[in-house]
C-alpha cells in the first residue's frame, strides 16, 4: 500500500512524517491555521527541503533617498541589507497582515508595498522571472514601470524597486 502524501495547504510543500508544523511557511497541521507571526516581527521563510536550486539570491535594501520628505519619520532606522536565496520554485514578495491572514515568504517593512506585491519564479529552464501581482504602487524594473500580470525575465544585477523605500537587487549566485 502506497504511503499517503499530505502537501501543506499554504506553501504546497510535501508534509515531512510527524512533523506538526510545515518546514517552510510553519503552517499548523494539528491546528489547521497558518502560521501568524507576531506583530512587529520580521520574518523570512526558506525552503529548508531544497526543492529548488538556488541560482540567485536578492539584496532587499531600504534606500532613504526613494523616500518622500513628509514619509521619512516612518523610515525604518538602522535598517541593514538583507540577503535572501531564492530557493522556492515561486516566491512571494509582501508586507504581512495578521488581519488578513497573508503571510508572503518575504516580509518587506515598507508601507508602501502590497500585502501580494511580487512573485519570483523559476521558470522550466530555470530562469529567474518577476510577477507584479497588479500592486497599487507598482513595480520598477531598472527604472521602468512593470505591467502588472506579466512574467518579465530577470538578469544579474537587475533592481527592483516596490513600495516607498525598497530596492530589490538581483544577484546570480
């Protein structure tokens, strides 16, 4: 008899055996809930299973200088880059909402950034493409407006820029 597979209902990743939580957006099998973070947190979640080769990681930065004069009280301080591989098939780029329930495997801390504002996808040959998810703010790419519900490939030391303040870099590893 074959071993029933269960794939966690959030991420679509494989159930590890006994295991309560998923491995990668910690999703509550024993509960069935998502995984709520607490307010003020800054989570990022990684595939943990290596289901996909990492060919690329982002550099997440929060630039003052995109920033609106009347906007820089809320600016994040002391805000470092962060380095992100890029280890799901798909990843979504957002700002959470424990209201909602919208939890995106990337945090971003800007209020400027949709709860679903960006996906990354490795497409069948393995190239890295973005999705703007039809945002309010939009999406540039090196400077350009994306059209939102359209995959646009990406390229090495390509830069995003979402929300108010976030610049995303591309970085081929």
């Amino acid at each position: 008899m074959a071993e029933e597979i269960i794939v966690c209902p959030e991420c679509g990743i494989d159930k590890i055996e006994k295991s309560e939580f998923c491995e990668v957006c910690k999703y509550n099998f024993v509960m069935g809930e998502a995984y709520k973070p607490a307010i003020g947190t800054r989570t990022i979640l990684r595939n943990t299973f290596n289901k996909h080769e990492v060919y690329f990681n982002i550099v997440i930065n929060y630039d003052k200088a995109l920033c609106e004069k009347d906007l820089l009280k809320k600016f994040p301080l002391n805000a470092s880059p962060i380095v992100v591989p890029l280890d799901l098939q798909e990843t979504l780029i957002g700002r959470s909402s424990t209201e909602q329930g919208i939890f995106p495997h990337i945090n971003i801390n800007d209020p400027g950034v949709s709860h679903r504002h960006l996906k990354l996808i490795y497409n069948k040959e393995g190239n890295l493409e973005v999705l703007d998810l039809n945002t309010l703010n939009g999406t540039k790419l090196n400077s350009n407006d994306l059209e939102p519900g359209v995959n646009i490939s990406l390229q090495d030391q390509d830069e995003l820029i979402i929300g108010i303040w976030t610049r995303i870099k591309i970085q081929k590893v």
